[in-house]
DNA sequence: ATACATGATTCAAT
DNA sequence: ATTGAATCATGTAT
C-alpha cells in the first residue's frame, strides 16, 4: 500500500518536476524558429496537464498518439529519460526480498499436511496450470484505460467477495449429528476442491491483473520513461496486495479444516453399545476360545458380519476384552486368595469351598501375572466377608458377564474345556486358527484362566444401534 | 452426584 | 501391522 502510494506520488512528482527542468534544457538547444519553441511549448503542456486529467477520458488516447508521433517526441523522452536517471536512483532500491511471510508459511505447511493443498491428490497443479494458461492467454491488447482496471479491480473483489461467502456457506457443514468417516473423507475433499477452485482463480486473477499492469506501463513507458525496475516493483506491490487475500483463503480453509476434525473426532468419540446380540455373539466367541482368543480376520468378518459391526470394532472389543478380562482376574484371585485365606482360618476345612476350583487356581494365575499393580478402586480388603463375596461376585459377573439366560448350554462345558487346557498347556486346537499372531502356547501364555464358575453374571450390555463409526484398532 | 461399564483412542513394543 | 496397556469419554445405574 505505502509503497504503491509512493510509487504514483514520485511518478507523478517527476513528471512536474520534468516541467520545471525542461524548459533548461530547451534553452541549452538552440532552436530555429518560433514556431517550434510554440509546438515545444505545447508538447511540454500536454506532457505536464496529461497527469492531472484521468486517463480514461476520451481523448486521452489521441492525445497520446499526437504526443508520440511528433517529432520532437524522441529528444524530449530520452531527457525525460535522463532525468528520471537521476532522480529515480532515490527511488529506494529496496531489494528487501523479506522473507515469505511465516505465517503464511504455516497455512500452507498445515494445508500440505491436512491434504488440501498437497502437491498430489490430483487436481492442485492442473487447476494452477489452467489459471496461468488463463491469465496469460486471456489478455486483451495494451491499451487499456484506468476505468477498465479499476472496473476490473471492482470486479475481482466482489468476486472475491462473494466466494468466500459460498465458500463459508460450504464450510458450515451443518446437518450436526453424526458425521461418519466417509462423511469425513467427503467434506475434506470438498474443502480440498473449493479451496483449489478458489485457489485457481485467486491465480489467475493476481496473474491477469498483473499483465495487465505491466502492459499499461509499457505502453506507459512509450510517452513517459518507466524503468523495467519500476515495473517489477509494481509487480512485486501487486503479488504483495493479492498476498492478502490468499492468506485470507489459506486461513478460511484451515479453520474449514479444524472444524471438520474436531466435529469429526467429537462423533467419532461417541460411544455406542454394541446390541445384546452382539455382545452374546461376541462373548461367545471369546469364551469359547478362552485359551486362545485371537480371532483370525476371517473370524473377526465373520462375527463382525453377525454382529452388525465393523471388524475394527471386534478388534476393539477382543481387544478390550482380554485386557479386562486379564485384569478382573487377577482382581478376582487377589480377593478370592484373600477371601480363601480368611474363610478357610475362620471355619478350617470347608473353607471357600463354592470356590476352590477359582482358589486353587488363582495361585498359578497369580504367578503367571507377577507384581500386577492396576489401580484396584479399594484395596481395603477389609474383614468384612460380605464384601469380599459381593466383590467377588461382582468380578466374575464382570468377566463371565455374557452368560446370563441364553447361554445356559454351554457354560460349564465352556469352563471345562478350558480347565483342561490349564491342565494341558500344549493343547492349541479348538477352532484353534492356525497361525495366529501371538501365543504359541495357548494356555499359560495368555493369563490362562478364569474360574468363573457357575455364577451367572447378567451380562450387562445395553442396546444401542450400530452405526459404523471409526475404524481405528487395525489402523491400516 | 457418583461410580461403574464399555467402546474408542493413543502409545509403545514387537 | 497387531497387540497390550493406559486412558478417554460417554451411557447407565446407584
């Protein structure tokens, strides 16, 4: 802006300044006859009113051509020339080249990022290219007057204008509920190629406005000097004005960005319960392949087909699962030891009977998990035996949970399996799924056991309906 | 209001 | 890439 201002201010000061100067220089030339120092005369007229009347009028066109067809036109300009040599050397050579603004920098490294304005992804270059092509092809002759650009600087701003509204329109990706991940996936190519589109025109217009700028001031540099130094600058305060509304676009298009994320992220957190189904289906499976629950892929479509699921939630769900069930295990076996401990020096020798399959093992199981320190709610363990018998309880509805009425079939012979698989460790089978990632030993290698015995635990799921929200566990 | 249950996410290890 | 572990965030029961 300040260095426009100054640029057109110290033109035009040079041409005035021309004024005052000429005239010396005339005198210096001898000339002939009156009749010259009159057309001179006139000439320098031209030259001094052509500034202060608006370049679109009318004549300005003919006067200009009258200007540039007299003779004496070539001695006058190259003194214009030579004066302006000299006063234009205090015209700042600012090179400054500043460095590429960093915030701008920092738009485009997170547009890069988030995939909008990559390099790739199909799209980007062609639309740049197609706006060059544009811009330069798209360019009427020289002679254009000052209310064409101005006309066209109006123009190019409501343009601007009124696409960033559509633009902001677009972003507001309204219907709130629940975005899903193709959702996702559609919104952000949608900002991708609004913000190209955009993008695109911004291009051309910078490139058409300057083309047409600097063929102003060729013609310009016809009737009055202008250095190509001079164009450039005008250039580079062009590109420096236009700068400002690509920021203004870049910026738009990281906060569309943020917002489809955080909103995405927001629904994606959302939890669903699975339905009973499912988690009947699911904890069917995982008990009936307590010593191996590593469902292979086909097994994880196929429950997740059964299910109603995708197959990243069964991973989410075995996934969960082992790990809490582990831990409610061992939970259990610190609190049935310690219920066993107690009971059995309360009434000697039927003890904790209900429970001793579950006692009996927990040593081994408590061996098999070494020093566990998840954060137990209360570890006051107190004397009370209720307690301990409620917590207990509580445990093992929490890991047997799914049995509640409809399994009554399988239960103990699910139980006893495994319990013969504690006792062989090297009993893979089952459904066993060949090669399955971990465990090479199926019992003792996975926490091995539970002791949930008979206590039925309510399977406490809840029904929800299943959408397919993100896919996260097996991130590929 | 609080605690719990549970699906999802993150992070490191392999 | 898959898993275990920790953690987050939410729905539900108390």
């Amino acid at each position: 802006m300040e260095d426009g201002q100054r640029m057109y201010s110290q033109q035009g000061g040079l041409t005035n300044m021309s004024g005052n100067v000429l005239p010396q220089y005339n005198m210096g030339q001898d000339e002939p006859s009156d009749q010259r120092k009159q057309e001179i005369g006139d000439i320098l007229q031209q030259i001094m009113t052509i500034t202060d009347q608006s370049l679109d009028e009318a004549q300005a066109r003919c006067r200009k051509h009258t200007l540039n067809c007299h003779r004496m036109k070539p001695a006058l300009f190259s003194v214009l020339c030579e004066i302006k040599e000299k006063t234009v050397l205090s015209i700042r050579n600012s090179q400054e080249e500043e460095p590429p603004d960093p915030q701008l920098m920092r738009l485009d490294n997170m547009l890069i990022a988030e995939g909008v304005a990559g390099p790739e992804k199909g799209g980007g270059s062609s639309a740049a290219a197609n706006a060059t092509a544009a811009a330069s092809g798209g360019q009427p002759d020289s002679a254009i007057e000052h209310s064409d650009y101005r006309a066209k600087l109006a123009q190019i701003r409501q343009i601007y204008h009124t696409e960033l509204e559509k633009y902001e329109q677009d972003l507001d990706l309204s219907d709130g509920s629940e975005i899903k991940n193709s959702d996702y996936e559609a919104k952000l190519a949608q900002i991708r190629q609004v913000y190209q589109t955009e993008y695109g025109k911004y291009e051309q217009a910078c490139n058409e406005f300057t083309t047409h700028v600097v063929n102003l001031l060729r013609e310009q540099s016809r009737t009055r000097p202008i250095a190509p130094k001079e164009i450039e600058r005008m250039v580079t305060i062009i590109r420096k004005k236009f700068a400002a509304i690509e920021m203004q676009l870049k910026q738009s298009t990281c906060e569309a960005v943020m917002i489809l994320r955080s909103r995405f992220l927001d629904a994606r957190r959302k939890r669903r319960n699975f339905s009973k189904q499912a988690t009947e289906l699911l904890n069917e499976y995982f008990y009936s392949h307590l010593s191996n629950p590593y469902p292979s892929e086909e097994a994880k479509e196929e429950l997740a087909r059964k299910c109603g699921i995708t197959v990243s939630q069964v991973s989410n769900w075995f996934g969960n699962k082992r790990i809490r069930y582990k831990k409610n295990i061992t939970k259990a076996q610190e609190e049935a030891n310690v219920y066993a401990a107690k009971s059995a020096a309360a009434h000697e020798g039927q003890g904790a009977a209900g429970y001793n399959v579950g006692g009996g093992q927990a040593g081994m199981y408590m061996n098999l998990n070494g020093g566990d320190n998840y954060q137990s709610s209360d570890n006051s363990v107190g004397d009370n035996v209720q307690n301990q018998v409620n917590a207990l309880r509580h445990v093992i509805s929490q890991s047997g949970g799914y049995s509640s009425d409809s399994m009554h079939s399988t239960p103990a012979s699910m139980y006893e399996q495994h319990m013969n698989q504690q006792i062989t460790p090297h009993s893979r089978s089952q459904n066993g799924s060949p090669h399955d990632p971990k465990p090479e030993d199926s019992t003792d290698s996975w926490c091995a056991g539970a002791f949930m015995q008979g206590l039925d635990g309510d399977g406490d799921n809840y029904d929800g309906s299943s959408d397919e929200p993100g896919l996260k566990r097996p991130k590929i």
